[in-house]
C-alpha cells in the first residue's frame, strides 16, 4: 500500500515505461486494480531466490527498484545484474531512537518520500495512497446512516489498544447517534466478536482477510480509528480521515497515515517510547501506560476535533 504513490509517481514520469510489480501472493489485493502497473508477479512464501531471479532475467528488465531491501530482494537484484535502485531502509536511526532515543534528524519523512527518494527523477504528487476496488463490490451499509469505523488488531500487543477501551470509545459513539463499524482480518475475528458483544448496536464487518471489501466499506465511514496497523493504511488510501492510535511505535518510523486528514493520539510523556520499530508482545516495563493512559474520553475528544476539521 505504501508503495502506490511510488507506483503512480514513476507512471506519471515515465509514462513510455512498462511497470512490473514483484510482491507475495498474501497482499496481492492491494494491487491487483492499479492501473499504473502492467503486471503483477505473486511470490508463494517459500519461493526459490534463483527460480524467481531466472524468471525475471528473462523478462530482460532496463531497470530494477527494490524497495524491500532485505537479504532475499537483494539477492534476486544481483542474480539479475542489471541496474538497480535499492530503498534505504534508516536501520541506524531506527537503533538509535529505539534504544538511545536519539532522534538524527528534525524533519520525518515518511515512508512513501523515503521510497521516492531512492529513484532519481521522480517527485511524489500531493495524492494520497491509492486502492482501487472492482465495481461490482456493494456494501451491507446502509448509506444513510453515519459510520465511525474501528480497527482493534495489530499484529504485536503493544501496538494495541485495549479492548475494554475501544469499547468504552465505541460506546461513546453510540450515545452520539453515530454506529460504529468494527473492521479487521482473519487474525481479529476474535476480538471483533468480543466487541461486538459489548458496544451495542456495532456493525461487525470483520472477515478473512478480505482487503478491497474492508476498503469499499471504509468508504462510508466518516472516520476510522486504528492501531498503528496495516488497516491504518488500507483507510487512509480508502480517503476517509483517520485517527491513529500510537503505543510503542512513534511516526518518527514514518508510518503515520499518509496524506489524509489524520490525528495521531500518542503518550508523549513516556521515555521509554518507542521500546521498537515494529511492536513487542508484551510491555517491557510492565506498565504498559503508552496506551493505558489514552483514555478513551481523549480518544472521542479527538474523533470530534477531527471531525469538525472535515464538515
């Protein structure tokens, strides 16, 4: 998702050029609508470096950008041997702010402007991320009514928020005259029910991992609340306002919601965030406060100021 900018950037630029999109088969949905690509080429999770680098030799690609930049995707880009661009990933800054919590520079670019940077002669345009959805997708909602989504997973415990306050915020919703809309994938179907149960009147749309279906029914959300999570992404570039839950992991990361009207609510009084890039699972300190102490009043308090910029 967070390479679509990337995607539509290089299109708008070269637009002679023929785009090939290497990406595994589980986030296939994210792309598989683009317009800017020709092709798409899904990797099974056990695939072979030297079956796909062979593959893709014979293609006889000008050029390769990775934006990936790990052992397997570099490997693939020197079996290939033609000329690359390769996506710095910052692995110093992020030690640095994870256990020094030294910052090396003042601005935060985000991910997307980090991609963009790694290829010369492109500018990124002031769009949003991009997911396009295939007509023939309709919605249980009801497109009368006013919707506030919410995303309770994550895939590590300390970039969640906790249940008992996602329901007290989704009960507040409620008493607004707004529904409430839970969304997730096949590893949130658990806490989703539990949700469900507790904020009465809530909308269940979580179901196995289906990507363009969650991202159609975002749509006729006003807002949607989220982890710092996939599902962040999949609502900013569905263009609906954001607010984005932060625990452990801060958006110096650059994974903030990317050009969409968004409010990251996050405890800044903390020293020891962020305690990693990526999440933990369990509270190293035992405390837990970097989302204990956003209380779910804050967290309404926010979806109303946010709200009220987009009327």
């Amino acid at each position: 998702m967070l390479t679509t900018p990337v995607i539509r950037a290089l299109k708008n630029n070269f637009t002679e050029a023929k785009l090939d999109f290497l990406l595994r088969e589980e986030y296939s949905d994210t792309l598989k609508y683009n317009p800017y690509l020709d092709n798409t080429i899904l990797l099974k999770r056990d695939y072979d470096v030297n079956e796909i680098a062979a593959e893709l030799d014979a293609k006889n690609y000008d050029k390769i950008i990775d934006l990936q930049n790990n052992r397997r995707s570099r490997a693939i880009v020197k079996k290939i041997g033609v000329e690359s661009f390769r996506y710095k990933k910052n692995n110093l800054a992020k030690f640095l702010l994870v256990n020094f919590k030294f910052r090396t520079n003042s601005k935060t670019l985000s991910v997307p402007e980090r991609y963009a940077n790694a290829i010369p002669g492109i500018e990124l345009d002031d769009k949003g991320l991009d997911i396009f959805l295939p007509e023939e997708l309709s919605s249980n909602l009801e497109t009368d009514k006013q919707y506030i989504g919410i995303c309770p997973g994550s895939r590590h415990f300390t970039k969640m928020y906790p249940e008992d306050y996602f329901i007290q915020f989704g009960n507040l919703i409620i008493e607004s005259g707004k529904q409430v809309v839970i969304f997730g994938g096949s590893d949130d179907i658990e806490v989703s029910k539990r949700l469900h149960s507790q904020i009465k009147g809530s909308i269940n749309l979580s179901n196995n991992n289906n990507l363009l279906q969650t991202a159609h029914d975002m749509k006729l959300c006003e807002a949607v609340i989220c982890n710092d999570s996939g599902l962040m992404h999949t609502a900013a570039a569905a263009g609906v306002p954001v607010i984005a839950i932060f625990g452990s992991t801060v958006k110096d990361f650059g994974f903030a919601p990317y050009n969409i009207p968004n409010l990251i609510l996050e405890n800044k009084s903390l020293n020891c965030r962020p305690c990693s890039h990526i999440g933990r699972n369990s509270c190293p300190k035992n405390h837990f406060k970097c989302m204990k102490e956003i209380y779910p009043h804050q967290v309404y308090e926010g979806l109303t100021k946010l709200l009220s910029k987009n009327v």
